[in-house]
C-alpha cells in the first residue's frame, strides 16, 4: 500500500528539484556574463591590495562568508591569500552597533571602517529589501566603493541601490538562496582563471587601478 505521505513528500522534493533547473536555467541565460566581469574585476583589484567586504542576514549570511573563506583560503586550485572580510562576522562590532545605532547601522558602519576607494562591497539577500543591506550599499557607494548585489526578484531597493546586481527569479526563498551558492562558486571560478592568466595588459597613458596606486603610495 502506498504512503500518501511519502508520496506527497517525494512530489514536493520533485517540484523543489524542477524549481531549482528552471530558476539556473534562467541565470545561466541572463548573468553568466556579469559573474565572469565580477570574477575578472576582483583578479584586478584584490592582487594589488584592494579588499572584498561582503555581508547578508540569515543564510546569505553564511553565502556571504562561504564566499570570502574561498578568497582567503582557496576555491580549487593553490594561489597566494586574499583580503576578503564577512561583516556580519565582527560579532562584537555587529552587536555594539547594533545597540548603539540600530541594526540598520550593523553594515554601513563596518563599510565606513573598512572600506576604501576601489574596493568592492558584495551584499547578498533573496529579498533585496533587507534595510541593512541598502545602507550599507549607500554608503559604500558614497565612500567610492564598488558595490554588487546578489538579491532575489527584480525589481528590489538592494539592487536599484548597488552598482550591479544579479537578479535570481524564483518563486521560492530556498530556491533563490540555493542559485545563489552556483553564483558563488562560479565567482571563484571566474577569479581563480583571471588570476592565474595574469594582469589584464593596460594601454600606455591609462591610470592605473585604485588599489595599485594605493599600495605604491
């Protein structure tokens, strides 16, 4: 005799499943290309002394700090360390700002700390409307900061108020959050080839990057 439940259980996991291959199916379609700019971005900056920041709440909290443990150890193959910080890991900066400015502060701050020209801010949400998140895109953009969002459907305020954003369109936070982790892994893949290629050729007269020209300085 078969269990209704498990049948019904089964179904679901199915229909998790398909979810999953049509919202991938429409990333790889739509952002594969602004990923590849982005690994090839930070392969310009993080070499020459710049600096990722990257914060989320909840799960893409834990993304967030997935991704900067993959910079500063290593995705799959060896290469030399990178700076890369997880701000909603700065348990004790997170807890006095929040007590004493508000947990809408908990990132803009750090971002204020941390932050230099030519870095890049990477915040990720499956909402986009995460307020602490806005703020701290603000005032990374404000402080000179490249800022990219990870968020969930369009339109959203985390990605009307970053320089660029990948959008995942999906019906389902779990879903949204599990694109995520592939936009994540194909980051380092894109970072790990554009950092072992070698600096990308500069034609006479251009400046140089941001963080050379603070590095030197």
């Amino acid at each position: 005799m078969t269990d209704p439940l498990a049948s019904s259980t089964l179904e679901a996991a199915h229909e998790h499943c398909q979810a999953l291959q049509d919202a991938l199916g429409r990333f790889r379609r739509r952002n594969l290309d602004r990923i590849a700019q982005w690994g090839g971005h930070l392969a310009a900056v993080l070499p020459v002394g710049g600096r990722l920041l990257a914060a989320g709440n909840g799960g893409s909290a834990a993304q967030a700090q997935h991704l900067t443990a993959e910079l500063v150890g290593r995705y799959q193959r060896e290469r030399p360390a990178f700076s890369a910080i997880s701000l909603h890991a700065e348990t004790s900066s997170v807890t006095a700002i929040g007590n004493d400015y508000g947990f809408d502060q908990v990132y803009a701050r750090q971002v204020a700390a941390h932050g230099r020209p030519g870095d890049v801010l990477m915040l990720l949400s499956t909402s986009g409307r995460s307020a602490n998140l806005i703020a701290a895109a603000v005032t990374a953009r404000q402080a000179g900061l490249r800022v990219w969002a990870l968020t969930g459907p369009r339109p959203n305020p985390l990605a009307e108020a970053a320089d660029e954003s990948c959008c995942v369109e999906a019906g389902s936070t779990a879903t949204v959050q599990e694109t995520h982790l592939v936009a994540v892994h194909l980051l380092c893949e894109y970072f790990d080839a554009a950092v072992e290629a070698g600096p990308p050729t500069r034609a006479a007269g251009a400046a140089a990057p941001v963080a050379a020209r603070r590095r030197m300085s």
